[in-house]
C-alpha cells in the first residue's frame, strides 16, 4: 500500500510564499512583485526543467526582486512580493484558470505541470496563491480608504525578444478599468524622460489575463499602475539601481501632480 502523500505543499527549508520589505514603511505606495521569485517547493522538484529554463522569464520577472527592495528603501515603501516561481502557480492570473499553472510557457513544456490532479493544483493554490492574495488584500485595507490617496504599484519585467519578435520599449505602464488617473500621470513622468521609449499597454495591454490589479484596485477605485520594465535594463545590479532611480523620480513625480 502507498503511503499517503503529505496534506502541505511544503517542507522543512522551503520559503515562506508571502515576502514583506519594510512593513512599516509610511509611504502611500504599496509595492508589488507578483512574479518576483523563483523558488520551487522541494517536493516538487525542479518541474521536470534544467537550471536555463528556470532562470529565463517563464520562471520569474528578472530583476523584480532587487528593484522593489531598492524603491522600498529609497521611498520607505512597503514591498510585498511572491517568493515562488511563477511556474508553480502564477499569482498574477485567475487561480482556476489554466495559465495559473501552465503546461508550457513561451514553447518551454513543463514537465511537473503536466496531468496535475485536483488535489495537486489546490494546495498550490492555497498554500501560494491564496495567501499572497489575502496578506495584499489586508495591507490595501490598511493603508486605504475611501478619501485617502494610496497607489498600489505592481513592479514586473518583460523579455526582449518574444516568439522571434523584437520589443522595443524600455518601460511601459498598463492600465485598463478602474481608476487610470495616476497610470496616465505616470505615463506623462516618463515620456519626459530622454531617450526613452514608453509603452502605453505596451508590451501587453491590461486585459482579463491581468488578475491582482483589477482584484485589489478597481473595486475600491484605488489609483495603481502596473509598470513593466525590460529584463534587460534591470539583469545586473547597475541597471537596478538606475532603474529604480527612475522609478522614485516618476512615482514622485506623478504623485505630486
């Protein structure tokens, strides 16, 4: 007979799914990562993948990680960030859909996605998924209510290069329902930014794929944006601390307007 196999997704050394930096920080933003780690629960191996699958994008927004800690300190915002890989569960989409827990990312099979029972998908579900949710669901009601102005900010990064098609914005904000205000100031802070070539929903446009803004924004009209930057610029920690330079001086600057 089998032994049964354990009710917990995780084991003795995994993380932690919900990060927080600077809990108490006074800002009034509220800094996210949805897919900003890259751990995988040691029951499930490595999901049938080799070192270079789970280092490129399909396994993580590159960069996230650094470039929210590093706003957070400089604009003593609270940053709170997913530690699992987006491969385990992704927390940026509809838990029950099937990109949730994909079979394949960008042509890349994923071995440990493959026939996952029910049981399987709803502890990766509720021991990721939901708890992630529920502590930004908590910081928002916090921070917010209606008469105060707090903006949540979620922080991703896109490849360059997508199905053999170059993308040639270095920055873009997306913005789709709810209140759009402070994503269109946002907008405006970094076209006046030499050189740089802005995205407006670029290079994805906020759609119904899009799942933690529209949860924890449009309902209670709370400003946000959701800014990615290309992986690229923020690989190595020089372009992190320039891009979070960047980051301070238009949050700021659409905050003041």
């Amino acid at each position: 007979m089998a032994a049964p196999r354990p009710e917990t997704l995780f084991g003795p050394g995994d993380p932690e799914p919900v990060q927080r930096f600077n809990p108490l920080g006074t800002a009034p933003f509220i800094l996210t990562g949805d897919h900003a780690g890259a751990a995988i629960p040691a029951r499930l191996g490595r999901l049938g993948l080799g070192e270079d699958a789970l280092s490129r994008h399909i396994a993580l927004d590159i960069g996230v990680a650094e470039l929210g800690r590093a706003i957070s300190r400089r604009l003593d915002a609270v940053f709170l960030s997913q530690a699992y890989s987006r491969l385990v569960v992704d927390c940026n989409r509809d838990p029950w859909s099937h990109e949730a827990i994909p079979q394949t990312s960008d042509g890349t099979p994923v071995p440990g996605n493959q026939s996952l029972s029910s049981r399987e998908r709803t502890l990766r579900i509720g021991e990721i998924h939901e708890p992630y949710h529920a502590r930004l669901a908590d910081e928002v009601a916090r921070r917010w209510h209606p008469g105060k102005r707090v903006v949540l900010v979620a922080l991703h990064s896109f490849t360059p290069v997508l199905g053999g098609i170059e993308r040639p914005w270095d920055v873009g904000i997306l913005h789709a329902g709810g209140n759009e205000s402070f994503s269109r100031r946002l907008l405006g802070a970094f076209a006046r930014e030499p050189g740089l070539c802005v995205g407006d929903n670029q290079p994805y446009p906020m759609d119904r794929t899009d799942y933690s803004v529209p949860r924890h924004a449009f309902g209670r009209t709370l400003d946000y944006a959701e800014i990615e930057i290309r992986q690229d610029h923020v690989a190595d920690k020089a372009g992190q601390r320039h891009w979070a330079e960047l980051l301070c001086m238009a949050l700021e600057e659409a905050w003041r307007q």
